[in-house]
C-alpha cells in the first residue's frame, strides 16, 4: 500500500485516528502493530476451553462522561448495562472499594450516618497536617485506620516500596462516598461492548482504506519510511528518540491465567488483595463481567491474579511512575517532540500519561479535528 499516513500502534488512539482519517478524508492508512493483535491494551479474546472473554490485559471497564465520545463508540458497538463494583479483602473479611459508607460502616463495626462518618474521618486524619510521603498524605486524606487497613499494603505491593518511602505526589486525592453508592464509577456512561472489545475494535478497523500490519515494529521499518509519509506515534516516546534524554520510568503488571472447575470462583468480577501477606493485587474473573451471557459453562470459570512491579525496558509499560526526575525528562521529550515535522505524538505511550479508553479516544479525535484535519484538507475527496 501506498499510504498517505502511517499510524504506529493500534491501540484506541491509533485505530480512532486511523478510522476518522480513512473514513473522512479517504486517507490511506498504515497501521503499524508490533503485537500480533490490534487494539493495545483493551484487546480481548475468548479463552479456548470455556469460550469465557478475557481481556488479556486485565479489566478494562467502558464509562465516560463525555458525550461526543460516547456517540462515537457506539457507531462501532452496543454496549451492556454493566456497572462495575469492586471489593477488598483486608484481614479475611472484604469490604466495598472505592471507600464508601457501607466500607466505614463495616469497618467500624457500627451504623453510622454521613455527618458522623464524615466526622470521624476528619479527626482521624487530623493527625497530619504536613504530608511529606504518601504514608502521611494518605492519613491526612482518609485518616490512619483506614489507610493501614486498604492503602498501605495495597500500595506496599504495587510500588514495591514501603509507602512512607514514596512521594506524596503519587496521589491526589483517595475518593471516599459518604454514601452507600457502591459503583466503581459514577459517569452517566458506562457497560462493556455487547459482542466483545475484540469485535469492536475490528470494526473500527474496518476499512477498505485501512491496512494493519501486525508483528511490525515501526523502529525496523522507520529508515525505509524515513520523514516520506507524515506519522501518528503512539508507541514510547523516549524510544522514539533513542531514549536521548534518559528512561521514562513506568510500572508494569504480570498477569497469571488459570481456568478452574467450578462455576463460581469469587462471586464478582474484581476483588483487591489489601494486605501483604498474599503477593497479588488483584483477582479478575471475567464471567462476571457478563452477567447476559447464559452460554458461559456453569462447571468453569477464568480467574488471573494480578502482580504489580518496576517495568525494565523490554516489559510492557501499564503505568507512567511520573517521579520529578520523569517530569524533567518528559519536558526535555517534548521539546524534541515539537522539533519533528509531520510527526504527531499520541496516545498513552508517546504522551507519558495514563490515559482511560474515553480520555485516550477524546485525544483522538481532537487530534484529529484540530491538526489532521487541517494538515490534508486539500486532499478531501470533493
Ligand atoms: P495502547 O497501549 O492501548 O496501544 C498502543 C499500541 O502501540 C500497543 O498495541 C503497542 O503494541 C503499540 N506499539 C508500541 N510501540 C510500537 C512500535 N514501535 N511499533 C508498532 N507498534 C507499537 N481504561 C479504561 O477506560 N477502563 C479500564 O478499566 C482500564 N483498565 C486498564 C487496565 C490496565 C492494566 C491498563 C494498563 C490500562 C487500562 N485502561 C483502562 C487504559 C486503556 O488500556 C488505555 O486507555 C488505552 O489502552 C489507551 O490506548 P492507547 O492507544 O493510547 O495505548
């Protein structure tokens, strides 16, 4: 194919730009995928034996409160009425998550009304008033108790550090509803595709304009392409340059797959492991997330255990670390960025930033309405 733009990575950013530009502006797309599957990390498949949907790289759960981006996705799917709800384990009894009052109620141990619970929880975190690490910036948003019983081993096993150890600035806020809202997210948008992400994705992609190339490395084609077809980047952007400016430091996650004989492993699709006893953060079972689909086998069922750890560079970056010492990299990155011409960087990777589907999709078509558009105006069929 003679491409009039080549798209790296297939993920949402990338298939979003290439779907806009093939169908819009009759563009001819390249999409370059090093994985031998489309759709980056919300990329799923059904597990062989039980035909039960994985999403191989953990959970991937659709809500936004965007309604362009809302009306967007559903030209591609259907999506179910799914709320997700998750729950913790802390010391055999489990709780709901996020912190809400049915988790303060629990732990406590007593029936408490928001104003008491909404009490209580500020002279607990009153304790701290200067939050040097994330131990006590921790306590100073939701009190001791609280954070020693979900926070601290949670975030022990994710960091692998001890979190008086960490920067405060890893967090912002730790959300508490003093309500018994148990919904994990509370956009107005929010289910999983009908037929599956794997179906969706392949929809997007769906174009007779539109090539992907999997098991292609753009850094292996880059010379024969070398500044002659204008480029959409979302792979790592200090790979792009050669990692010039130093590493970008992210986390990355080892997931470990096991199909059991039985219909019902946890009763829900995510249960958080609090303490640091058990060396996983987390346990997904995917039946769960489709509750409709009354052919999934009652005697099995799919669970992965979730590992978190430092990313070298051949693991798979999940989340940006975003140190000071990353902020300064990816300042001087951007500047290298700006000086690249018909190169457009996106994405999560070739931004450092952690992106949900619906932010990641939002970016997309900004870019799209903003630069592409005006970059190849003068090629839109009449
Ligand atoms: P993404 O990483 O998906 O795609 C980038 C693609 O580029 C990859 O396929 C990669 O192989 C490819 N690539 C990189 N370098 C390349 C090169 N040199 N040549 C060719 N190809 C290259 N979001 C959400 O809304 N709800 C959720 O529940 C979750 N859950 C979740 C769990 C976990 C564990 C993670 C890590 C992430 C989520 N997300 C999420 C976030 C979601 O996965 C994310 O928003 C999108 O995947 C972002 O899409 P991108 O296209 O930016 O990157």
């Amino acid at each position: 194919m003679n491409a009039d733009l080549v798209v790296v990575g297939s993920g949402l950013f990338g298939l979003t730009v290439a779907e806009r530009c093939a169908n819009e502006l009759g563009l001819r797309v390249l999409v370059l995928e090093r994985r031998d599957h489309i759709g980056g990390n919300a990329y799923s498949e059904p597990e062989p034996q039980t035909g039960i949907e994985v999403h191989r790289y953990g959970s991937h759960l659709f809500h936004t409160a965007n309604a362009r981006v809302w009306e967007y996705v559903n030209r591609f799917t259907s999506f179910t009425p799914y709320q997700h709800r998750v729950y913790s384990v802390h010391k055999g009894q489990v709780y709901p998550m996020p912190i809400n009052l049915g988790t303060i109620c629990a732990f406590f141990g007593r029936h408490l009304s928001p104003d008491e619970a909404r009490d209580l929880v500020a002279r607990q975190a009153a304790e701290v008033t200067r939050a040097g690490n994330l131990e006590e910036k921790a306590i100073s948003l939701i009190g001791r108790p609280l954070y020693e019983a979900f926070i601290r081993g949670y975030t022990a096993k994710q960091w692998q550090t001890a979190p008086a150890e960490l920067p405060a600035e890893i967090i912002g806020r730790l959300p508490v509803r003093y309500t018994f809202d148990g919904r994990y997210f509370d956009d107005p948008y929010q289910g999983l595709p009908t037929d599956g992400y794997a179906a969706w994705l392949e929809r997007m992609a769906d174009h007779p304009n539109i090539e992907i190339r999997l098991g292609a490395d753009f850094f292996d084609l880059r010379e024969s392409l070398a500044g002659a077809v204008p480029v959409v980047y979302t792979g790592p952007l200090d790979r792009y340059f050669g990692y010039a400016e130093g590493e970008l430091g992210w986390r990355t996650l080892d997931f470990e797959t096991s199909v059991l004989p039985t219909g019902d492993f946890q009763g829900t699709s995510v249960i958080n492991y609090a303490d640091e006893d058990l060396p996983w953060t987390r346990i997904h079972e995917f039946r769960h997330l489709h509750p409709e689909r009354t052919w999934y086998p009652d005697d099995a069922t799919v669970i992965m255990r979730e590992f978190s750890r430092f990313a070298g560079r051949t693991d798979e970056p999940y989340y940006p670390i975003n140190t000071p010492y990353d902020r300064a990299r990816l300042r001087s990155y951007r500047d290298l960025a700006k000086g690249e011409r018909d190169v457009w960087f996106g994405g999560r990777l070739g931004t450092y930033q952690y992106l949900d589907m619906h932010m990641a999709i939002a970016a997309a078509l900004t870019l799209y309405e903003n630069r592409l558009r005006a970059r190849f105006a003068a090629r839109v069929p009449e």
